[in-house]
C-alpha cells in the first residue's frame, strides 16, 4: 500500500482556499499511485481556530465543505481533520475529529482523545474528548489514526505519563499494521529531534511503522515547521518532509528502506526560516503586500530588514531611517548601505523638527523638572507616529522590531517601538539575533559589520549605551 503525507499550509477560516489544497494534493496523490493520503490535523479549518469554534455557522460550514470534498473523492481514500459535533448530551459541543473519505462518501470518523491545556494549547475549552480513534482496513492492513496528543503521553519525567489513558496502546490492542498520526504541532528548536524519538519508541514498543502528518505555515503568533515523517518497525527514521515548505511524502508498504541518517538543520538556518515562513504568512494571509520596517542602523531592525526581504520581496519592503539630533552619523550610513544591500526602497525622515516641537509645547508644564526617559519616549513615539502613518497612507504593515531580552526587561516604549503588527523577533533573544547577523553573513556581507561589532544603544540622549 502507498501511502501520501500531505504537508499542506492551510488558511485559518478559508474554507474554500483549504478545500482546494486538499483536493489538490489528493489528486496528485492518486497520480503517484497512493491508496491513501493523509492530512494534518484540523486542516480544513486551520489551525488554532480558537473562538471561530464558538460560532454556529463556522462549525456548519467545516461540515459542508467536508461533504463537498468527500464528494469529490474518488479512486483513492483520504484521512482528513476536521471539527465534528460532540454525539453525547453532556460535556463540551465539539470533537476534534478525523474522518476517512472514498468512493464520494464519508466512510469512517474518529477524534481526538488526549486534549492538551499547556504552553499554548487550550483544547479543553472547545473540545470533548473523543471517545474512539479512528480505524480502519486498506489493502490487507489495518489502519490506526491518532490525532496529535494521542502520541505525546510521554510526560516530561521519564516514565510518567501526561495522562491515564494510552490511545495507541488502545489501537495495538485492536490489532494494528500502522500507525497514523496527523498533527498540528508548533515548532520550537530541536522539536523534530523530540517528535522524532517517540515515534521511534511507539514503532518500536508495538512493532509497527509510525507516519507522522504536520501542518507547516504561520497562523498568527505560532509557527508549524511540517518535518512530516515515517519511522519503520525498527524504529528507524526512513523519510523525512521539508522543513518549513509544503511538501508531498509518498511511502510504500512492501519496500524496504535505508534508515536516513539527515542530520537537522543548525539552529541558525531552522530558526531564520521559520521567522521568514512567519513573517511571508502572517502578511500574506492578512490581507498585506507591503511592509515597513524602522532602520536604526542597530542590530535588530537590521536582522527584521533581512527577514522581510526574503519573506516578501525587496520590492514589498520599505526602510524608513527617522534619525534625531542623537543619532549617530553611522546608524545613518549603515541603515542606508543595508537597504541598498537589500535592494530595498529606503526613505529618510528627520525628527529632530518634531521633537522640537514637543519640547517647546511641553516646555511650560515640565518647568522645573530635568530631562529624563519622558524625552527619549516622546522619540520612540514620535517614530511610532510616523511609521503608522506611512501604514496607513500607503496600506503597508508595519514590523516591529523589539527582541525577546528587551520586552522580557521592558526596555521598549509603549505606542513607540513596540508599534506594528507583527514583532517579528520578539520570541528570539538579543544573543540569538547576533547569531541569526552572523549566519546571515556567513557568505556574504549583507549586515554591515560595524552593526555586529558596536555596543548597542537606543541613541536617545548623548553618550547612551543598552
């Protein structure tokens, strides 16, 4: 039996856009000669849906689209996630569910039995847990099909498990040749490595092979690297899917494979692809084309630069250079020599003018009191003014540019350079975002070297170092 992993990266609500790539990657799927393809988890919707699962008509829709794609399914068998409605009276209304789909109808359905509540997830607000997982016959194999957390009750103490329930245990009981698991599951560094070694125990412990189907794409402040997988019965990994792309994986039943010996990506390179495939998303999906990033001549509106650059276009970005009387001649050369680096459009727009102008209008009711952090915030402000005007003038997003150490410490300025609608480095730390510079460099020269080897500073008052 073949089987196809169809990493697909789907559009939270769009049901239409998400039909389609289904229906896509299931045709291309028969082509190849598959008996089946599979689907992450709770594709049709995308995910996390979150409080779109509390409206009536979105649940209604889920299901409508669910028809028509099974409908449309002919030739070959398709393992699909979507949102069900809890059968039982008691509990909550929702089920997040798996259905199989062949020969134009809805042949089979199951759920999801183990909910998380922690780091980001918050299931149990939606959903009921599943009573059953879903099971099946294909080809002479018997089919199990696990919904993300099925797997995961692994605990973070070895040997102690997340939850009393097991629902592969409870599927190798029932006599199971494979495993499936579809997944939305968000990345963090090293997480393949981590999926990775408890497929290897499941194949291992039960004597089964294990594919793995993951979502892949940005859905606002979550990111999903895809990294789909197979590992045999020896618990051996034996096919891998692209990080951070969508991606097509074909396995065969009756062929024997080499284990791959695919060492990850370095941290670097996996961290600025999933920033850039973030960033490309979280605009396109909004709506945007354009973005504007704020140029300090620093090391993170530089690193943001790059990352727009490659996610959007160099003809979709715009660096804007807003330097003070306090900013230094080389945050000036170096914001400028960046974005002809980039071949992005640049813009300069001085404040000094406008701070002024603040200065003098604030002059009478701030008699007595010395200058402090109110004038280096009125700057950031007045920065932040202007960008959301470029916003709202020519429609462009704006890209924040704080990293993970600075809003950690709360040093950034609230309405000023934590305006945007994306902090495309706020989850990364000031010692990484060197890093990222320097792997950016590693070829080639795009970040001014003087950027990487000067002490950082806001530049809001004379003589200032972060």
């Amino acid at each position: 039996m073949k089987i196809a992993l169809c990493q697909i990266n789907p559009i939270i609500g769009d049901f239409d856009y998400n039909t389609d790539l289904i229906l896509n990657a299931t045709e291309r799927a028969k082509r190849l000669g598959c008996n089946l393809a599979v689907f992450p988890e709770l594709c049709l919707l995308g995910y996390p849906p979150k409080d779109l699962l509390e409206k009536p008509a979105f649940i209604r829709e889920n299901l409508d689209h669910l028809e028509k794609i099974a409908t449309r399914i002919k030739g070959i068998h398709v393992v699909c996630g979507y949102v069900d409605q809890n059968p039982e009276h008691t509990g909550k209304p929702l089920v997040n569910s798996v259905a199989l789909m062949a020969d134009s109808r809805i042949q089979g359905k199951g759920g999801k039995r183990l909910l998380p509540t922690y780091d980001v997830f918050d299931e149990t607000r939606y959903f009921e847990p599943a009573k059953k997982s879903l099971l099946f016959d294909l080809a002479d194999k018997r089919v199990g099909v696990t919904i993300c957390e099925d797997i995961w009750n692994v605990g973070d103490i070895e040997g102690i498990p997340l939850y009393p329930l097991d629902p592969v245990s409870g599927l190798s009981t029932r006599g199971i040749d494979i495993l499936i698991n579809i997944s939305s599951s968000p990345y963090t560094l090293n997480k393949r490595l981590v999926r990775q070694n408890i497929l290897s125990s499941l194949s291992l412990r039960y004597k089964i092979p294990t594919l793995y189907c993951n979502q892949v794409g940005g859905n606002d402040d979550l990111l999903f690297d895809g990294a789909s997988m197979v590992v045999d019965r020896r618990g051996k990994l034996v096919l891998l899917g692209k990080e951070f792309e969508s991606d097509l994986l074909v396995w065969d039943s009756e062929e024997e494979y080499e284990e791959l010996r695919q060492p990850p990506l370095p941290e670097e390179a996996s961290i600025l692809k999933g920033l850039v495939i973030g960033t490309r998303d979280y605009v396109r999906k909004c709506g945007f084309q354009e973005v504007l990033v704020g140029l300090s001549g620093g090391i993170d509106s530089s690193l943001v630069a790059v990352i727009a650059e490659r996610a959007v276009g160099a003809q979709n970005v715009t660096g804007v250079s807003m330097p003070s009387q306090y900013t230094s001649q080389i945050s000036r050369e170096d914001s400028r020599l960046l974005a002809e680096r980039l071949n992005i459009k640049f813009v300069e727009i001085p404040i000094t003018d406008i701070f002024d102008c603040y200065n003098r209008g604030l002059a009478e009711i701030f008699r007595g009191f010395e200058p402090d952090v109110t004038e280096e915030n009125i700057q950031a402000r007045i920065r932040g003014n202007i960008l959301m005007a470029l916003s709202n003038k020519f429609g462009a997003l704006v890209l924040s540019t704080g990293n993970k150490s600075e809003l950690a410490m709360g040093y950034c300025t609230l309405y000023g350079d934590l305006t945007g609608g994306l902090a495309v480095i706020s989850d990364v730390p000031k010692t990484v975002c060197y890093r990222l510079a320097r792997y950016v460099n590693k070829d080639k020269e795009i970040i001014p070297e003087r950027v990487l080897i000067r002490p950082p500073s806001a530049e809001l008052k004379p003589d200032q170092k972060d």
